[in-house]
C-alpha cells in the first residue's frame, strides 16, 4: 500500500489562456512521503464546487465524503491510482466565469483529461523538482 502525495493548486493553463486549477494526489512512498516512481493510472473529476470544498479531513482520514466528487479518494490512491479533483472555470482558484451547461466546460474538460493524461508517470526535472506539465508541452 502507497501513502498519499498532495499537490495542491497546480494551474492548468486551457487553450484560452484562462487558468484552472486542480488537486492532485499521488501514490507516495510510506517511508519517505515523496512521490512513488512508476507509472499510474488517473482517475479524475471536474466540479462546479471548488476543489477544496470537503478539506483534507474528511477525505485523507476516509470519512464519508471520502469518496465524492470534491475530495479525494485515499482508498484508490494508496491502491496505485493519482486522483486529481479539477475545478471548472469560475469557483474556488480558478479563472473564467461559471457557466452552466456552456460547450466551453466540455471543452475544458477535454483539455483536463489531456493534461491529466500526462500526469501517468512520475518525473523529476534536473534540479529535482517536480512539476506537473504545462499545456505547452502537452500540445506540442
């Protein structure tokens, strides 16, 4: 079993330039906390409700909202998935405005799936960090 790496707030930069942002949770080593090496599947949602609505609380300790739409799912997290809980445009962090049933969200989320699409295997850069891809590099 894995424990649980957050990243919080990542931006996703859309086609359009407006940036959303995302939580990202990845299977990590028990022993040292860090993100754990291999490659992941993802499992991810895109709410209306902001990213960090439910709090770490809830979701990290399995309660009852552990498993919704705005939280993150440890069960599936320390099994070897990354969960990634994507805010559409408007509430919480990211930009945009909200609207409901608009094609844009489609879109967006299309976009989010590409971007989380890349995020399957861990890499760190030459000083060792690690961020998650940019949409530049996910279009190119």
């Amino acid at each position: 079993m894995y424990g649980i790496s957050e990243q919080r707030n990542v931006p996703v930069t859309m086609p359009d330039g407006t940036v959303l942002r995302a939580n990202v949770y990845r299977p990590a080593d028990p022993g040292t906390a860090q993100p754990a090496k291999g490659k992941f599947p993802v499992v991810m949602v895109q709410a209306p409700y902001g990213k960090d609505t439910v709090g770490t609380a809830s979701g990290m300790q399995g309660g009852p909202e552990a498993s919704s739409e705005t939280a993150e799912v440890p069960y599936l997290v320390q099994r070897g998935y990354i969960d990634v809980v994507a805010e559409v445009r408007g509430p919480g962090d990211s930009g945009g405005t909200f609207n409901l049933l608009d094609p844009q969200q489609g879109a967006d989320g299309a976009a989010l799936v590409r971007w989380a699409a890349r995020l399957t295997s861990f890499q760190t850069d030459a000083s060792g960090s690690t961020a998650p891809p940019t949409w530049a590099s996910i279009s190119s």
